[in-house]
C-alpha cells in the first residue's frame, strides 16, 4: 500500500519550481475596496430629511376642516374617495399622542422609513386632537400634515373616519417601494 505522501511526490516529479519572486504575492495582489456602510449612508439621508422637514403649515391647510384630505398630482380623485372609504386595509400606524414636535418628526421620519422598507401601502397616523394641550388646539395635526405633502412617498392623505381616530388621525396611502 502507498501512502499518501509518495502518491504526492510521484504526481509532482514533473513539476519545475517557480523563480522567487520579487514581492510576496500577498503585496502584488490590490487591496479590497472598502466596505460601503449602506445603513449608515441611509441613516444620514433620513436625518438630512428631517431636518428638511418644515413645521409651516402650507397655506392650503389653512382654511382645513374635518374632512382634510390632499392628493398629490396625478392621483385621482377616485384614488382619494377609495382611500377616505377604506378600500385599504391600514397595515402599520404611528401615534404621537404627548410627543413634542422634535421627537414627533423624529418618529415619523423612522416610521415612514420601516413602511417603505417593508413595502406598506396604507397607515394610520394619530396625531391627536389637542383635548391635552394648554390652548386645547392641536399642536401635531398641522405639523403632520405639511410634512406628509414633504415627503415624496406619500401619495394621498385623509382624516380618518370617526371610528378609526376621526379628526385626531390621518389615513395615509404610500407609493410602493422601489426595488433596488
């Protein structure tokens, strides 16, 4: 029986030895690229965003009432009759109540980015009524609703019917996630 150390020198005895190079292979070979830190790059657009975000309200929402509703441009009205109607079932939501309006944005800057991660179409976000502030106005609802017509995935808002928050919550319909 031949062991496997002669097996191997028999297979190698044709073999000519290489002449010693001039660097190790280890120097010759490129470095590998960096690592782009993706998440991290993300995090960084998000915050840039938020920091976008205003707190003025468009003149379009002064004049609000109880059924506030906004499509943006090329959205049909049929799209925000369906959506005011429920044709969506609400997949997430987001409530704010007693959050101050920098940890609100906050919140609903992350919240946006787990629907769009997660291809969500439609939530509700709870904005409130103002029944707990001094003035007993509320402070979020105009916030909210100017940084809904800031943010390109949002396609179509509307108050909430009555059983699902009324005028202290929006329905929100979102763009599909892109696929990258």
């Amino acid at each position: 029986m031949t062991s496997d150390k002669e097996l191997f020198l028999a297979a190698v005895a044709d073999a000519k030895r290489l002449p010693p190079a001039a660097h190790p292979p280890s120097v010759i070979a490129k470095p590998k690229p960096r690592p782009i830190p993706i998440k991290r790059l993300e995090d960084e657009a998000d915050a840039l965003m938020a920091s976008r975000l205003s707190d003025m309200t468009p003149e379009s929402l002064l004049d609000s009432d109880e059924s506030l509703s906004f499509a943006r441009h090329g959205i049909s009205s049929d799209t925000l009759r369906r959506l005011r109607r429920g044709h969506w079932v609400v997949q997430a939501g987001l409530d704010l109540h007693g959050m101050r309006t920098d940890e609100a944005r906050e919140a609903f800057v992350g919240f946006l980015r787990h629907c769009s991660h997660r291809d969500i179409r439609c939530v509700r976000i709870i904005h409130g009524k103002g029944l707990g502030s001094a003035n007993r106005q509320p402070v979020l609802k105009g916030k909210v609703l100017a940084w809904l017509q800031q943010r390109d995935e949002v396609l179509a808002y509307c108050q909430a019917p009555a059983n699902d928050g009324g005028s202290g919550a929006v329905r929100v319909l979102l763009r599909h996630a892109k696929n990258t």
